[in-house]
C-alpha cells in the first residue's frame, strides 16, 4: 500500500487543510514550547519536565513515583531519570518506606523549596496571564479541545491508560 493510498483513506471524511492546519497548530505549541523550555532553562537551570516534577512534588508532598508519573503524566521510566537528576542536585531526596522497603517515596529538600519559590510557570507567566485572561467557558473549552487532541495523537496503549485515570 502506497503512503498515498494510506493518506487518502486517513483523510477520508475531512478535508486536506484541515489536517494542514491542526499540524501547523501542533507545530506551533511544541516550537514555543522548545523556546519555553530553553528559557526556563537559561532562566533557573532547570528543563520544563523537572520544573513540573518539583512542583508536582511540591504539591502532593511526600510521593511514589508511581503516583508522580500519573500526576504529570509522564512514564515512570522518564520520571525516574529526572528525580536522578534532581537528586544529583540536591533538589529532592528518595528513602525507602518504614512500612515497605521496596517503596520508594520522593520530598523536596529545602534547597528545592527555595528554588521553587522563584521559579516561572512551566508553560510561562505570560501564557499563564493570557490564559486566566480568558471566560471561564472559553477555558473549559480549549482544555476539552486540547485533551481531544492529545488523545487522539496518544499510541493506542496510552489513550486506554489515560481514559482509566480519567
């Protein structure tokens, strides 16, 4: 079967500039992401994914990875690459559960409290103005939209985990 064959069966039902346009705009969030991401990182040292993890930490308090990886959404095996990171740099410390020694919880240290406190929105203060800026409604519709999106593009595995969480 041709990729062209291919396509035209995938396009079936809509038309070509529609598909266009969602690539564009897909484009265009992940480009002002990376830009983002390598801001954030000139800015306090740290990548989008650990500003996102620290805080998640931050917010549920003493956690499994297991628990963090399905709070950020993001698969454990990354989520343990970035607390060895992080653990590296004094910004969170891992123990073994009293309870269960095959557990292992994750807290911030004071170093990590401390940098969190300057630290930027993941996605930007600006988007994040921007965004509050928006009616209730219209907010509530852009997140529906994007979690649509994002379930549609997710590999089949990933959307029948994510629509258990749900």
């Amino acid at each position: 079967m041709t990729s062209e064959t291919t396509t035209a069966k995938v396009t079936k039902g809509f038309r070509d500039e529609e598909l266009r346009g969602v690539e564009k705009c897909i484009r265009r969030i992940v480009r002002a992401n990376d830009v983002h991401s390598r801001a954030l990182a000139k800015q306090i040292g740290l990548t989008a994914p650990q500003l996102i993890i620290l805080k998640a930490i931050a917010a549920l308090g003493e956690v499994t990875t297991t628990v963090l990886s399905a709070h950020v959404d993001l698969s454990a095996a990354t989520v343990i690459t970035v607390l060895d990171n992080l653990e590296t740099r004094l910004l969170v410390e891992r123990y073994r559960s009293r309870h269960d020694r095959r557990v292992v919880h994750t807290r911030l240290t004071e170093q990590g409290r401390v940098l969190l406190k300057r630290a930027p929105e993941p996605m930007g203060d600006a988007f994040g103005r921007r965004f509050a800026a928006l009616a209730p409604e219209r907010r509530s519709q852009l997140i529906s939209a994007l979690t649509t999106i994002a379930d549609i593009m997710a590999p089949k595995d990933d959307l029948q985990e994510n629509t258990l969480r749900r």
